[in-house]
C-alpha cells in the first residue's frame, strides 16, 4: 500500500479489538526521519512552497504524481533533525500529520467500503494503561477519534480532487522531463523521475481550458508549485550544512 510509507505494522483499525486502545501524543518526527520525499495534495501546495520544493514523481508522466522533496540523498529528510523535531515554521505534509492514523484501500475481495482506517500498531505511544482512549465505554469513537478520521477524510478528497489535477496537465501535455543535477564539493548529485509544468505550454492554453482552469483554481496550484522550485537550492543549503555537522562529529567507537 502506498499510502502506508513508513507504517511499520499497519492493520485496520477494530473496534472490539482495539476497545481497550489509548494514545499519548506524538513526542516527535523520527518516523519521517528516513523519507526524502512524500506525496502531496494540491491543496497544501499554497502553503507547501514557501518552504519546500513541489514536483512531480513517477517513472512516467501518465504514473507522475506531486510531492515534496525533503531531502537529496536516499533515505534522509532534511526537515527533521537527530531528535525527531520538525524545522521550525516549516510546513509539514499531512500525509505526514496523519500518523499513526491513515485511511488505506483495502484488500481485494475484501467486502465494504474501498477505504479503511488502519493504524500503526509500532507506534510507541499505543498502550492500553496511558493516554487518551480510541473508543468509549459503550464502543463509539471518542473526540479524539473522530477529529483523526474526520481530517483522513478530508485529506482523502483532497487526493481525489489531485487525481483530477493531474489528468488536466496530462491531458494538456502540461508536464515536461527535468532532470535536476546539484555540483556539491566536486560530487554530483542527479534526480531523476522528475517532472515540472512547461510555462510556454501554459500560457499557449485556449480560451477555453484556460477559463476552465481560473474557475477551478488549477492556475493558483501551479504557479505555487513553479514558485515552489527555487526552494530546491535551499535543500541543497540544508545538504551542506548536514554534511558539515557530519564532518565535525566525533567517531563513534
């Protein structure tokens, strides 16, 4: 499942199973520590890019999805420092905010709805003896509850409503190839998956589509997200100041 990256051990979430179920707060970040990059929906892309570099991923343009690029080398998010805490006043994603909660299609043959709550059952603040509790005494969802799958359901129609974003730019040849290569202390470092809106093809739109697009506010998202790419020089500032730290660590023994 896609949507579970960085879920250790997803499973449904079950009201007679998990009754007795409570949660403390999530003390920090560490579980997004790993990802360089997460899925994005359109609606945060406003917000996104003053801080982080949105793109377009995929092997090709018909799988391309957006995304925010956290970091430049495999496995590390430059957002999140050693102790699991968040840049601050940078945005952070919600599909990063929903942990340890997400809402995942289930599996084939499986009967009811196409979507579930699941949750991390590796979550450390899962217990039966502290926190807030998941379900009341009589089994219905408690507050806490029902705001963490309220915003699941939001944060699921707003992928929806991305989907069709992307069958626009699709559909009107919008993406292009761009290969991103960063020169860092005689190394290279080559991204590559990427796409970005061709500007040319954007303004050459008829007067149709283009009218369709303000109404909808296709525009509003995809000038946030071209503005959003002068923030891949930051990251790669933050790359920098990564390895400096790195080459002035003491040696573990």
């Amino acid at each position: 499942m896609a949507e579970v990256l960085f879920y250790e051990r997803p499973v449904p979430l079950n009201r007679t199973q998990h009754k007795d179920l409570r949660i403390k707060p999530i003390p920090n970040l560490k579980f997004a520590g790993a990802v360089h990059s997460v899925p994005l929906t359109g609606v945060e892309f406003p917000a996104a890019a003053r801080d982080l570099p949105i793109l377009f991923g995929g092997l090709t343009v018909e799988d391309a999805g957006p995304m925010a690029l956290l970091g430049l080398r495999e496995n590390e998010n430059l957002f999140i420092d050693a102790n699991g805490t968040w840049e601050a006043n940078a945005y952070i994603p919600a599909f990063i905010r929903r942990y340890p909660f997400v809402l995942a299609e289930k599996p084939a043959g499986t009967e009811g709805d196409d979507f579930t709550v699941f949750l991390d059952e590796a979550y450390e603040g899962f217990s039966t003896a502290e926190g807030e509790a998941l379900f009341k005494d009589d089994g219905s969802e408690t507050e806490m509850l029902n705001n963490a799958v309220r915003f699941l359901g939001e944060f699921q129609q707003h992928v929806s409503r991305t989907h069709w974003f992307m069958e626009q730019l699709r559909k009107h040849n919008l993406l292009e190839p761009r290969n991103i290569r960063l020169e860092k202390d005689g190394k290279s470092i080559n991204l590559n998956g990427l796409f970005v809106v061709n500007e040319e093809r954007l303004r050459a739109l008829d007067e149709k589509t283009t009218h369709e697009f303000l109404r909808e506010g296709v525009f509003g998202w995809i000038y946030a997200h071209l503005l959003s790419l002068s923030n891949i020089d930051r990251v790669s500032q933050r790359l920098s100041q990564r390895e400096q730290a790195e080459a002035g660590a003491p040696a573990l023994n």
